[in-house]
C-alpha cells in the first residue's frame, strides 16, 4: 500500500505485515469543518489534533498487543503527518502496532472515501473500526460496516466533528487501549459491545441510515447540507434524544429524554414558532441556542413505520440534508434496533480493571 501526500503519491510504506490483530483508523479530515463554522461559531477541529489523537491511539493500541493498524490515507493532511511519525518516533518509545496505509481507492475528497476505507479495512481483517469524524462521518462508516461482512465487526466513533450526538468524546488514549482490548479478544465481547438502533428512510428503492435523528423540512434542495435554522423543519425523528446534547436531536431530547439504551425513540411534529403551543429554545448547532416550535411529539417504537407527512422537501439524517421529496413517491420512517456494533469504552475498561488487565503483582522476598 501506498501514501498519498499534498496530492501525489509518496514511496511504498509497509510496516510489517498484517497480523492476526488488526484495528482500522478511519480520519475524516473534513469534518468540523462545515458551514455551521461559519454561521454559528462552532470550532474547527484542526488537522494537526486530529494526527495527533491517530499517534495516540497507535500507543494505547501497541500496549494492549494490537498488531497491525490500518490508517485511512487522506490529502488534507492528516496521513502524511502520522506517516512522518512513524518514520521518526524513537526506538525506545512505546512500540506501535505495524502501521499500514489503505490507499487502494483513488481519493475524492467526499464522504465515499470514508465509506471506501471501511469496507477495505474489514476485507484486511480488521477487528475493529475507529472513526474519528462527527455524527455524518460515523453514519457514512455504519452504512459502510452493514452493508457487507463488517456487520458484526465493533465501531469505536470518536468527536471531531461539529455535531457530535453519536461519537463518544473520550480521550483517545483512553478509547484506544478499550479497543484494543475488544480487537485482542481480551474482554467479554458480549459485555464490551452493543448494538445501537438506527433509524431508516425509505423512498422508491433508496434507502438510507441515520444514526441519530431525522428531519424533513420543507426547503426545496439539499444546498448547503448541514441545518442550523429550524424555519423550515416539520418532522423530526430521533433514535435517542439526549438533553445535553447539541443538534437537531436536543430539541427532542429537553421535551422527553430517551436515553440510548431504551426501546424507543421520539416522533416530533415541528411548527414555526410563532404559531406553536410550545416552543423549545434548543441548541441546535455549536454556538447557536433558537427557539424551535413543537406541535405534538410521541414515543416512537421499535419497528414502528411512520409515513412522512411532508410531500415536497428535504430529508436530513443526522443534520445534514441528503435526500430531496419530489411528492411523486411517498417516504416512511422506521426505528431499527439492528444499527452498529458499538464499542462501550466505560464496559471494557471497568472489566479490564476488575479482571486486573493493567496490575502486575511483585512478590517480594
């Protein structure tokens, strides 16, 4: 495999080959960096912290005896940085895993590249997925792990988007040494993983996954993608629905929490809100608290169908608007409880500890 660096292709890297134990790094380098930067504040995750949170992820992987990482190749930057730390870390440091590069697909600066490194990873054998990106990155990575034999191989997300309802926010060091631990088969997998729901769309013949929420508004194009005014909105479905978090999901979640681990969701009826019985003032978007209007809302249900009222629009799934109604075919919402295999870092690690994974006993004379 090869590294492609500031648009051209660097020499040959191979550390090693590929062992037993493998763990897949996918790095978004766009994410965090939407409009929303611009229209509501929120940070930029830089390049350089997000190379730096792979080298920490390639220390607490080596610790816990992961063989070989595989690191998704990007031209913003972020692969030629932990490309130069390998060549350069000190022999006396922590030993890395070896360090692969997954160059196979040519680069399109889209969200196909994440989708691309997924499914090469799993085909490579690797145990576990970790994907660095916001709530889009790791919907792109779920549909990308469901959709052939990656079905059953564990997702560890972690925060470096603008919004980020879905992945954990953890240190990554931390997060490495926990699916490390999950790769090495050295927890209880059936302990250290869980299965979220998703919700699907369905329209004609296309399908699609949101992690999160959906929202269908009444805008007539995708445009920009990502959403931070709520003018338009007029159905918002939730697979869970947080009260601390941000996005579209928190207008749900400040009306009627549903934490991640119960068997529903939320349906919301959305209104302008002026006309609205009740209005919620939700922080939608980093930086950006607005008053949202509620008509109704109610549980949704596992398996439950529910036809989209809205007959011309967009849909967004998980804030960002991908799919346009043209009211010549019907659309209908479904909460599914098959979503992605998630890594729970709190499980592991609280295992890893009662099972002494980290203590070595002196015995003095």
């Amino acid at each position: 495999m090869t590294l492609v660096a500031g648009g051209r292709r660097s020499h040959r890297i191979v550390e090693g080959p590929c062992g037993m134990t493998a763990v897949g790094i996918v790095a978004n380098p766009a994410s965090g960096r939407d409009i929303r930067r611009l229209v509501s504040g929120a940070s930029a995750f830089p390049t350089a912290e997000k190379a730096n949170i792979v080298q920490r992820l390639l220390t607490a992987l080596g610790t816990v005896g992961v063989e070989t990482v595989l690191v998704s190749v990007d031209l913003g930057g972020i692969s030629a940085a932990v490309l130069r730390a390998v060549r350069n870390r000190p022999a006396r440091s922590t030993p890395w895993p070896h360090v692969r590069f997954v160059d196979d697909d040519a680069i399109t600066d889209s969200a196909q590249d994440t989708a691309n490194a997924v499914r090469r990873m799993v085909e490579a054998g690797a145990n576990v997925i970790i994907c660095l990106g916001g709530d889009g990155t790791a919907r792109v990575a779920t549909a990308a792990l469901l959709a052939g034999p990656g079905y059953d191989v564990p997702l560890l997300s972690l925060s470096t988007g603008t919004n980020n309802a879905f992945p954990q926010t953890r240190e990554a060091t931390v997060a490495g040494l926990a699916a490390g631990l999950v790769a090495t088969g050295a927890v209880d997998r059936g302990v250290a993983a869980d299965r979220a729901r998703a919700i699907e769309v369905r329209t004609g013949e296309r399908t699609e996954l949101a992690l999160v929420d959906v929202a269908v508004s009444t805008a007539p194009y995708v445009g920009s993608r990502a959403l931070w005014h709520p003018d338009a909105l007029t159905e918002l479905y939730c697979a869970f629905a947080e009260p601390d978090a941000t996005g579209l999901s928190s207008i749900a979640g400040l009306l009627c929490p549903s934490p991640r681990d119960e068997p529903e969701g939320i349906a919301v009826r959305l209104c302008p809100a002026e006309q609205a019985p009740v209005v919620v003032n939700a922080p939608i978007a980093p930086g950006l608290v607005l008053p949202v209007g509620v008509a109704a809302w109610r549980p949704l249900r596992t398996g439950e169908q529910v036809e989209i009222s809205t007959p011309r629009g967009v849909v967004a799934f998980d804030g960002e608007r991908e799919l346009e109604l043209a009211g010549t075919t019907g659309a209908t919402v479904r909460l599914r409880e098959d979503g992605p295999l998630c890594v729970d870092v709190t499980a592991v690690m609280s295992q890893a500890a009662r099972a002494g994974l980290f203590r070595s006993d002196r015995t003095t004379v």
